[in-house]
C-alpha cells in the first residue's frame, strides 16, 4: 500500500515513529504527483525537486536527534491566493503571473513552523471568485473522480491532489464555500472555521465585508483537528482573529463524551433547487443522527437568499482592490470576472446598499433563532453534481430554473453569518459521485461542529474509498 493511502494523522506517526523517513515519503510524493497532475493539473508553481529532497533529508535529521515537529517532513501545497515566500502568488489572474510573494502569509508560517514543507502551489479561479477552477495562467483542474468534471473552488487544486492521494495537507480558504463545496465535489472533509478562529493575513486591503476564512481540507475530521491545532490563535496582523482556545481540537475529539443533540434539518432553508438524488442522499444521512439518538426536526422556511447580494459585494470590493490595473489592463482579466465586476460599478449604490445590510441582519436574527432552539444544521452542501471541468453551472435542475450562484446556495448564509460549518460525504449521486452534507454550528462553537463530523464518519467512514486507488 503506498504511504500516501495513509491520513494525515497516520502520517504524522509513522514519521514520529521513525517508520517512514521524510525522505522516503517527499520521493514518494514526488512520483505520486508526477503521476496524476498532468491529468488534474492542480499543482501549479512547483519547487525545485532537489531542494525539497534536501528539506527531507533536514527533517529526517531533526527526527533522529529528537527535535521533530508534529509536521515534520510533510509536503504542503499553498492555495494560489496565499502567500508562499519565494513562490509566484499569481491569484489565477494574469495581472499578477509574475509577482513572487516575499513573505508567508500566516497560515503558512504557522504550518511551516510546525515541520511542513512547502512542495508548490495549488491551483485556484482568477481570485477565487467561481467555484470552478480554471484560470488564464495555469489552465483548468480536473476531478480525480471524473476528469470530464470539476473538482470544485476555489479550493480545486488543493481538493483534487487530496482525493487523488496525492498531497494530504493543503491549505484552503473560503468566502463563500470554497472549502465545503470542493470537499463535496470530491468527497473529501471540509470544515469552514467561525470568523476569526484562523487568523488571516498580512492583508493588503482591508475586506469591510469578511467573510471568507482559512481552514482544513483533508480526508478525515482528525485530520482537520491536527491542522487546526497548528494554525489556531490570535495574530497582531489579523485584528479579528480570536485568542486561542484553551485546547487541541484533535485531544477534543479522542476526549468527546457521547451526547445527544438537537438538530435542526433544512433541505433546501427555503429557496434552494436540489437534485432529487442529492437529496435523497442528504435525506439518508440526516437519518444517521437519528439512529444514533439524536433529535432531529425538520425545519421549513429559511432566511433570506443573498447569493446576488454577496456576489456584487464582493465583486465590488475586488474591483476597488485593482483599480489601478482595471485603468491600464483590464483586457487580461478573465472576461467572466471583468463582467461581474463592471455589473457591480453600476449596481450598487446607496439605497441598494441598505437593503442588503437589512437581509444581512435578517439573516443574523434566523441564524439566532435556529441556534437558541438547536445544537447543529444540517443541510445539502451543494445542491447538484458536479459541473463540467469548465463550466457552465446549470441554468435549470430537472426542469426547474436554478438560482443566483446556485452552487453556493447553502454555503454562502453561514459565510455572511460567520457560522462554522463543514461538509462530510453523505454517499454517492446516482452517477457515482461525491454528495456533501452540511453540518453548522453556533458561533465560535468549532468542536461541536467537529465532535458531529466525527460522529457521523464513525457511522459512515467514507475513507479509504478514494477514486483513484487500486484494489487491494
């Protein structure tokens, strides 16, 4: 079995055991990535691989002499719109193909800090603004799944290399979904952490909206906990980062005491078009919880849909950001994103802007109301199969029309409402692929989110099925 097979949890071990060398694992990266990326095309920016193999060989000497660290010799891949010092930090965008990042940005620092070796970077939309990954710099990522599809985004390369067994720790990011939606596509874990519990940063611009965050993609819930004990704490860069919490996730969950919950089920939070099999698969592990005991009510309603609101805004503040190349280079912006961004110039103004921010607070108040009368949400996480490598989205969903930023239908409410929430593998669509199941929790209430997560993989461990292993 290749080591690679193994989570990251698993890894950390062997290496701590000395049962694998850093050396023998970075070499067998290496090949693993040779083999699948030139389908996937989702490692972008790689590092010089002599170099890497002599980072192995220092962690394998820091290992012998006892001073290793909990990621000592693991290979990260970076997300394409964080810093990696010394590595292009394009954004997708060719505004910026050639501008090297001169520092980490804190994710980085602190999973570097923690033994990891930086390996390239991951490939992701021209900033992250779709959750298809395609870009004009580096091309299109596929799903290890299905290479006709996508692997979803923005966090596409990142998701497809951990489903293709490639690379087991990433970093990802999400402002909309772009860390729930690719662990759907692909089947992975995804967990989108409450507002400011990783900080985030050194910031350029400062994002009045904040809603996206940092956080793990990885193949099981413990393996999310071991990152996030790495990357968890406040920053003097990052003024909205929380203070530490006073434990390790990844100690929580071996340390969990069996509870029941209260549970609240939304199928669609009152607007969503869902494919009938996705929902189904949904409806199927919504009753997982109650089989273990768990109260579990359907909900009917919901709050009010802001995928348009969410999308101008955003797109509002990336064109403030690049107003200056917007002046002199407009042309070598993705026609897709120069048009949304054009849209929002014209959109927004003042009395729109207020009716936004009150679907906003009304969003906050139906977030409130759900969390004082239950523990967790659950819902789909995205409400369709996976779309062509590069798009469309589908305008209609057996023959019903679908929404503004419909792949997003469900991720975007608890980004605006800085809820923490993650997508675990339901099961398969009829056409063999991922379903995802949303699982939210009140704020700043991450290991409860995590604790749920991991109730269900135990009753339906969706690892070690990966699309591209071979049979034992």
């Amino acid at each position: 079995m290749s080591l690679l097979s193994n989570t990251l949890v698993e890894l950390t071990v062997l290496l701590k055991s000395r049962k694998v060398s850093p050396v023998e694992l970075m070499r067998e990266t290496l090949e693993r990535i040779d083999q699948v990326n030139p389908q996937l095309n989702a490692l972008v920016c790689p590092r010089d691989p002599d170099v890497l193999m002599q980072e192995a060989k220092a962690a394998e000497a820091r290992l012998m002499a006892g001073e290793g660290r909990i990621f000592e010799g693991l290979a990260l891949g970076v997300k394409d719109l964080e810093d990696a010092a010394g590595l292009i930090n394009s954004q997708g965008s060719l505004l910026f193909k050639e501008q090297v990042a001169t520092r980490d940005s804190i994710q980085v620092e602190r999973l570097k800090a923690a033994g990891a070796i930086v390996i390239g970077k991951t490939n992701a939309p021209e900033f992250g603004t779709t959750a298809i990954t395609k870009n004009l710099v580096y091309g299109t990522t596929t799903s290890p799944w299905d290479v006709e599809r996508t692997p979803g985004g923005s966090s596409g390369g990142s998701a497809a290399l951990l489903a293709a067994e490639a690379l087991p720790l990433n970093t990802s990011s999400d402002g909309g979904g772009s860390i729930r939606i690719p662990a759907s596509f692909v089947g992975a874990f995804g967990f989108k952490p409450s507002m400011g519990r990783v900080a985030r940063g050194p910031f350029e611009f400062w994002d009045s909206g904040r809603t996206s965050v940092w956080g793990p993609l990885t193949k099981t819930v413990e393996d999310a906990a071991l990152f996030l004990d790495q990357v968890v704490g406040h920053h003097p860069l990052d003024p909205m980062s929380l203070p530490h919490p006073g434990f390790s996730y990844f100690d929580h969950l071996e340390q969990a005491r069996e509870r029941k919950w209260r549970i609240a089920y939304s199928p669609d939070l009152g607007y969503a078009v869902v494919q009938s099999d996705v929902a189904r698969v949904v409806a199927e592990a919504v009753r997982v919880f109650e089989s273990q005991g768990h109260s579990v009510e359907q909900i009917e309603g919901g709050p009010p849909e802001l995928g348009a609101d969410w999308g101008l805004i955003g797109a509002f503040e990336l064109g403030s950001h690049l107003a200056p190349q917007l002046q002199r280079h407009a042309e070598l912006l993705q026609r897709s994103v120069l048009r949304t961004i054009r849209m929002a110039e014209t959109g927004l103004d003042l009395e729109w802007w207020g009716e936004a921010s009150r679907r906003r607070a009304q969003l906050s108040r139906w977030v409130a109301e759900v969390f004082g009368e239950y523990d967790l949400l659950l819902t789909p996480t995205v409400p369709y199969d996976p779309p062509p490598a590069k798009g469309p989205f589908p305008a209609e969903t057996e023959g019903r029309l679908q929404r503004v930023a419909s792949v997003a239908s469900f991720t975007i409410p608890f980004n605006l409402s800085w809820n923490p929430a993650a997508s675990v593998r339901a099961g398969l669509s009829d056409a063999g692929l991922p379903v995802g199941l949303q699982i939210v929790g009140p704020l700043q209430r991450d290991e409860l989110v995590l604790e749920a997560a991991q109730a269900f993989q135990r009753a339906c461990p969706w690892h070690p099925q990966w699309p591209l292993r071979s049979p034992d």
